[in-house]
C-alpha cells in the first residue's frame, strides 16, 4: 500500500514484480501502472513507476470532493509533478477515474443504475447480484442496448479534453470463470459491432489495454496539466475518512518494517556471499514482504484468518533472513571455526505474535556486531547476559569499551536474574565487527564506572544488585539528560514536561488520549469516526509505576499506565553522548489494548506553528499540511510512514517513527500520533467485521528538537520542506539498527579485525540496498537526500563526490542499468564512474560484478 510503505519497500516490491514477469512473461513489457484500489494516493509512486520504465498510470480513490472538481475542469488526464521537481523531468502522465468506483456499476458512466443493467458476469458468477433489468443481448435489444450504454459513454466523454474514453468492464472477482469472461465477450460483441457498423453514431468502439488508450491520447496532445501534492486524506462519502487504517493493526505495520530492515540487511550481506543454495530462501523472503504491502496487507484491512497467514510467512521470512545473514557472516569471516552454529542473534522472538525480546546470554561471549549503514556510526548497543557475571566489552583492537549495566526493564517488567550492558562501539560504513565479553579484569573496573542508579519515584523495588534510591514523601521533576539535552517529566504522572537542547527549552504538555466511537458508521478497519467533543485523557486519574535508571552512558524513565484492562508502557531513553545519538529522545511504546477506540499520544508545545504540519511520503519526500477546521478531527489526520514535524521560525520539533501512524496537529504546537486501535464494529467499507485481535504492540518515536538558523516564511506560504541531515541519519539508525549475534568466547593470541565491505558514501547519500542479481553480479541502488540548509547539523559531513568502485574494499566491475530488468543497457552507458552524479532526491541503479 502506497501510503504506509518506504520508498525502500515500494522499490523491492517493484523489482520483485518485474523479475518475476520477465521469467514467466520476457515478452510482456510493461508500461503502465494500476492502481484503482489504495486508499488515498503520494506521487512517490509516480517517481517510482518513472524508474522502472512505465509510461503512464491509472488511479482511482481520490477524495470524493477533489475528483469532482478534476472532473468539472476536465482535468482527468494530468503530469503528476514532485513537489520538488521545478523542471517536469519525474512526471507521470496520470488518469484519474471520474467516478465513485471500478467495478462495472461506476465505470460505464455517471447512473449506476445503468451500469449494472450491463454486469454480464452476474450469470455464471454468483457473487453478484443480477439487475432486474440486465438482458442478454440479442438481435431484437441490439439497437436498445447500444444507445443506452453509448448514452452513458458520451457524458462520461464530456469530462475528458481528448476525443476518447475507456471503460473498465469488470471489478474485482468477476472473472473467477471462464463463463464469466464469455458472457460479457458474446454480449458486448453485438453492440460493439453494431455501434461500429452506424457511421452516423460517430463512434468507434474496441476491445483494449489501457497503453492502447494512452497512446491515443498522445497523438492527439502532449499538453496536459501539471498537479503537485498528495491524493490524502481519502472520503468516498460524507465525512468518511479513511484515516483510521494509518494505524489499523499497528503489530504487523512493526513487524512489517522489522522483516523490511532484515531483508535489507540479508541482501547486502548476501550480495558478498552469493551462495546459489540460498537464492529460493533469499527470493521467498522477498516475496512475503512484497505480498504483506498490498493494499489489504500493511493497512490491517483483511480478515483475520488472512492477516494469521501474512504472520506467518513475515515470521518465516524473518527467520530465514537470520539464517541468511549468519551463513553470510561466516563465509565473509572466512574462518568458521570461530563462527560456529550456535552464535544465534541477541535479539529474538519466539513466534510472529510474540514481541521481540533480548536473549539472555549465560557466559563470557563473543559478540558479532554487523552494520548496513554506508557510513561511521557509533550508536548505544544493548546486551542481556545473566545478573552475576562481571563482564566487560573488548573491542576488535583489544581495547575495553566503556560500559554501563542497568537492570533489564523490557515492555515495563524489571528482571531479576539479568541486566543490561550498554557500550558505544564505533562501527565502519558497511562492516562485520568482532567484540567480546570477557570476565572483569579489576583494573578495569572504572572503565564500567558505577553500576546505574535505580530508582522508583511512585513504588518500591524489590530486591536487586543494583543501587536503588528511593522516594520520599515529595518528589520532584525527573529529570533525564545533560546540559546537551535535558527532559522532565512530571514525577507523578509520568508525563513529559519540557525538552531542553543546548539552553533552548520547548515546554511540553504530553497527553495520552483516548477517541471513543459510538455514532454510526463507527470506527473501523478503514476509518476513524471519533465522537465530536474533546478524546478523553486517559492520565487524568491514573498513577502509574515509574521506574527511573541513570548512568554514564544513558538516563531512562520507564511509565507504566494501567487503566481497565489495558496496559501502555511508555520507556523514555536519552543518551549521555557527543554526535548525533545525544541529540534526541527515544520514546519507546508498548501497548496492550483491550478497551474500543483509538490511543494516541500527544505533546502539546510552545512552538508557534500555526495551522501546519509536515508528514512524509513513503520516507521519501515531505508533504505539507493544513489544518480545515471546516472537516470533522478524522479528515485532519494524515499518514505518516515515518517522519512528522511542526515548526516556527526558529524550532523545528521532529518525530520519527519506526512503523507507520497517523498523526495530526489539531491546534497550533500540537503533534498527535495514533498508537493503536480496537473495534467491534465494521465501518462497511469492505472487511465485513470489527478489530478484536490486538496482541501487544511495540512502537518507537524518536524525538528530535532542532534550531531553525535561517529565517523561513511567516505565512508558510512555500510547499516544499526537507528534513534535516540529523533527521535522515536518526531515521536511518533508527530503521536499520544494528544486528548483534552472540556466541561460544574463543580464547586468541589476536583479536580477529572487523571486516569493512563499503566505504562510506557522501553523507548527502543513502544505500538504498544492494541486491543480489545473480551469479557474482548484484544491484546497487542509491538515493541522493533532500535536505534543509536552514538546520545546521551535528556532526561533520563529507560532501565528497567519489568514484563507485571506490565504495567497495575488493575489485569490482560498475555499470549503469536501469531498474527494471526490461530494460536493458547499451554501448553507450557508461562503466567508468569518477563520480556519483546524483542530483537531490533522485534513485540510482547500477549493476556491480565481483571479481
């Protein structure tokens, strides 16, 4: 689905499509795009099907009110323009459908009533209800049937500026038989022959493709109209706003991303592995996470014996990427006796219901520690290993890690039995890294500083080896951070008070809200229908369990909401560091949602933001948004794949997030973000049944406050806005965290070095993926970021533009290729690349062969 998939995941679901059609098709070159039933529409996808060769597109769902006004204008057919694009090069040639639907009954022209007296595939397929009025076709109604359908295809006509028009004659399952196909065949046949035979109807009817139609269109006129912008928030009627299923199922929106991010991984490690008996496991893994974002899959929209069937090939696929990754990491290392089968990876789940969790380690180990990001990071890592072992963190240079233990608090529960050790390693662009956990030498013992203090402002602990500093009578602010970035949050209620960054505060007044829905068509899969009037807040009269753990290297606030039968665990991580990863706040959430309605999280702030907020489109570029008093709350709400942001002329307050949400700015300062959703009422616009199988979901946002250091518009009266560098680099890590194994410790005379596969791209550049082809050749994908200049970054940037082969560490053969595998290259692409050549927000394609 186009609205809560990455740019990443769109691409691989295309290249996944196109391979396929070329083993099973070579001939079926194709050139447009389909897209009549997602729910609400981002040009990204026009960009993307540019990419991969097509010509032009079809969509459908656009916003009743919107269509209408395309339509009276006659603007059916028009580029669909980037935002950011000023010189038309990513335009797409785009046909809007004119009316409500796609099935047969809204295709034929304005009457349904009409339409359907022509569903011939109501005869021999049951699905469908037969009009009272459908007739077969035959020599004595020929002439009757012909000039009332031929009426309905002349006003459809009248909408368009070209001398044609096509008519979708199906919808979906119509043609699940053979006899369905051959009615509505034999019964068209006679009126198509019969208009085509009268010239003084001035009308020539054929069978078609929808290219037959574009090419048409484009002999009569190259000069349409260009449009910029997104087709969402999506109402087919009244107030219904499809803006409930940007959240619908929000477990498998996470475990979605998770697959999505391991898959990455896999593929890349696999790439400078290319072991031909893992190409079906890789190619399976693939195809499950393309199957998951169709329309029915990443929105929640599908029955629940479906959506089991999408978790359990997700879950697959998951763990054949581990499977994968770890058989890559052992050819690359080129030394299987110290990387045997049991280095399983720290971080696990037991089954796609479950939530992923640390694995205990029991003993001194070695740890493999592997980045995909094509740059120098050094991110907090995190480790479980059993609460009496006294270890600490050696690098690949047999240097001891500074560390800090905390206990283990996962989804609110503190363990007893383990702890945490948190380190900062710094890891190489694209890299194998080999670290240990070795016993504690005592001379060591103040580079592991003091064990984090553990305090519990609203209840006592029980028994731990930690230090615990308990509450008295009165508390106080609790206050998370340094003098780089500080919270509080208020002691009592768990709540966030005010973000602090480098003697800049934003005050904050951080709701958790609670949207009920009791008037009809109630909220459901597809839309969110809350009640009019104010959500109810759900930390009015609620204490909850706060737990607080500061050390050296991070501060934590773990708040745990109980109210009826539901659970929210709010962890709150701001880490003690220079760079980016000192810059932000990590809001993890776990919810445990039983009640019906719509949770959500607000942080209501001080920044003069007016009317505005900016969302993503699939990761890839930003859309800015309005708020319409005129609409009801649910029409205010848009998708947000990953990143949101409100801002003045001087503060920019970001929130990325590692699934898809949605979100919204009722009120000047406001962000808003749906956590989870339950029904027991279908909204009728297609499941047939409510939301009654919520399991415990995890979400993490990631907060980041930035200064604006250039003076922007106070009428925000320009449409196009980036994100900062910081933004993309958090996101990035953020999407794409580390993967970390753990193992049997093998005593060595020598450390065992990292292996560092790509060297770092310019930091204005991100790899995408690279993607095994076949043989020794694999596929390079790129993209040139868009970035503001009026936010100064953290941390230094090499801008350099260097040559491709240079990224890889062994030899290798470039060259340019398109996207899609019908497209080939020619002599005259070129092979020899000095520099990247990439222009802001563009994708590249090349094709790299290993020696």
């Amino acid at each position: 689905a186009v609205v809560s998939t990455q740019s990443t995941g769109i691409l691989n679901q295309m290249l996944d499509g196109h391979e396929w059609l070329k083993r099973n098709f070579p001939d079926a070159k194709p050139r447009v795009g389909w897209a009549i039933d997602p729910f609400g529409l981002s040009p990204v996808m026009g960009q993307v099907n540019k990419l991969f060769g097509l010509e032009a597109m079809h969509i459908q769902r656009v916003h009743y009110t919107v269509k209408k006004h395309i339509a009276e204008n006659r603007n059916l057919e028009f580029n669909w323009r980037q935002s950011w694009d000023s010189s038309g090069e990513t335009d797409m040639l785009t046909h809007l459908g004119p009316f409500a639907g796609y099935n047969v009954e809204y295709t034929c022209g304005p009457d349904p009533d009409v339409c359907k007296q022509y569903h011939f595939a109501s005869y021999s397929n049951k699905r469908f209800r037969m009009h009272r009025l459908l007739q077969r076709t035959t020599p004595a109604n020929v002439e009757y049937r012909s000039l009332k359908i031929l009426d309905q295809w002349r006003k459809k006509a009248a909408l368009h500026t070209a001398n044609a028009v096509f008519i979708e004659v199906g919808g979906d399952f119509a043609y699940a038989n053979k006899d369905a196909l051959e009615d509505v065949y034999h019964n068209y046949k006679p009126m198509l022959e019969y208009i085509n035979n009268n010239t003084e109807l001035n009308t020539q009817v054929k069978w078609a493709t929808v290219s037959d139609y574009f090419d048409h269109i484009r002999e009569r006129s190259d000069n349409f109209p260009s449009l910029s912008g997104d087709f969402f928030t999506y109402a087919d009627r009244l107030d219904h706003y499809w803006s409930g299923y940007f959240t619908t199922r929000p477990f498998y929106k996470n475990l979605d991303r998770v697959l999505e991010s391991s898959l990455r991984r896999t593929e890349i490690l696999f790439s400078f592995h290319r072991d031909k008996e893992g190409v079906a496991e890789l190619t399976a893994a693939r195809n499950a996470l393309s199957l998951f974002q169709h329309h029915d899959g990443i929105t929640g929209t599908a029955k629940p014996w479906v959506v089991e069937d999408y978790g359990t090939r997700l879950f697959k696929a998951y763990k054949a990427c581990e499977n994968l990754s770890a058989a890559a990491i052992r050819h690359i290392m080129k030394n299987k006796e110290t990387f045997g089968k049991d280095f399983q990876p720290t971080r696990q789940r037991a089954d796609f219901k479950e939530l992923e969790k640390q694995r205990v380690i029991e003993k001194p180990a070695e740890l493999v520690i592997v980045s995909t990001i094509a740059r120098k990071t050094s991110a907090v890592q995190v480790v479980a290993v059993k609460s009496h072992l006294n270890l600490e963190v050696i690098n690949s240079r047999g240097e001891v890690l500074l560390q800090q233990e905390e206990p283990t608090i996962e989804y609110g529960e503190v363990k007893h039995d383990s702890k945490f050790i948190v380190f900062r390693p710094e890891l190489p662009s694209v890299s194998i890294n080999r670290f240990q956990l070795r016993s504690l030498k005592q001379e060591n013992l103040q580079l592991r500083e003091k064990r984090s203090k553990f305090s519990s402002p609203t209840q006592g602990m029980h028994k731990t080896t930690f230090e615990v500093v308990s509450d008295k009578t009165m508390c106080t602010d609790i206050i998370l951070g340094t003098e780089k970035l500080v919270i509080k949050l208020n002691c009592k209620s768990g709540r966030l008070k005010s973000i602090s960054k480098e003697g800049k505060t934003v005050a904050v007044n951080q709701e958790v809200l609670f949207y009920t829905s009791t008037k009809l068509p109630r909220s459901g899969a597809y839309l969110f229908y809350p009640d009019s009037g104010p959500s109810r807040l759900l930390t009015e009269n609620v204490r909850p369990k706060i737990v607080v753990v500061k050390g050296p290297m991070r501060d934590r606030a773990v708040v745990t909401l109980k109210f009826e039968e539901s659970k929210l665990v709010l962890t709150y991580t701001v880490n003690h560091l220079n760079g980016l990863e000192g810059e932000y706040m990590d809001l993890e959430i776990m919810s445990d949602l039983h009640e019906e309605g719509d949770l959500a999280i607000r942080l209501e702030t001080d920044i003069k933001s007016g009317d505005n907020i900016f969302t993503d489109l699939n990761g890839h570029t930003i859309q800015h948004h309005k708020f319409n008093e005129k609409l009801h709350t649910q029409g205010n709400f848009f998708p947000m794949p990953s990143t949101a942001f409100i801002q003045d002329n001087s503060t920019r307050l970001s929130i990325l997030a590692s699934e898809p949400h949605g979100v919204a700015s009722l009120h000047e300062g406001w962000i808003e973000v749906i956590i989870d959703r339950r029904s027991y009422h279908d909204d009728t616009k297609g499941l047939g049944e409510g939301l009654k199988d919520n399991v415990p979901t995890p979400a993490h946002l990631r907060v980041l406050v930035e200064t604006i250091t250039e003076e922007q518009s106070d009428t925000y009266s320009y449409l196009v806005e980036f994100p900062s560098l910081d933004s993309h680099w958090a996101l990035q890590s953020l999407l794409h965290p580390a993967f970390i194994l753990s193992g049997s410790l093998i005593e060595r005379k020598h450390p065992v070095p990292s292996v560092q596969l790509m060297r770092p791209l310019p930091c204005d550049e991100e790899l995408v993926n690279l993607r095994y082809v076949q043989d020794q050749t694999c596929q390079l994908i790129r993209r040139k970021l868009g970035f503001t200049c009026a936010i100064d970054i953290s941390t230094s940037c090499d801008h350099q533009e260097r040559s491709l082969a240079e990224m890889f560490t062994g030899d290798v053969t470039l060259r340019d290729h398109p996207f899609s595998p019908f497209h080939q290259t020619n002599d005259s692409n070129k092979t020899d690349f000095d520099k990247s050549n990439l222009k802001a927000m563009e994708f590249s394609s090349q094709y790299v062969t290993f020696s």
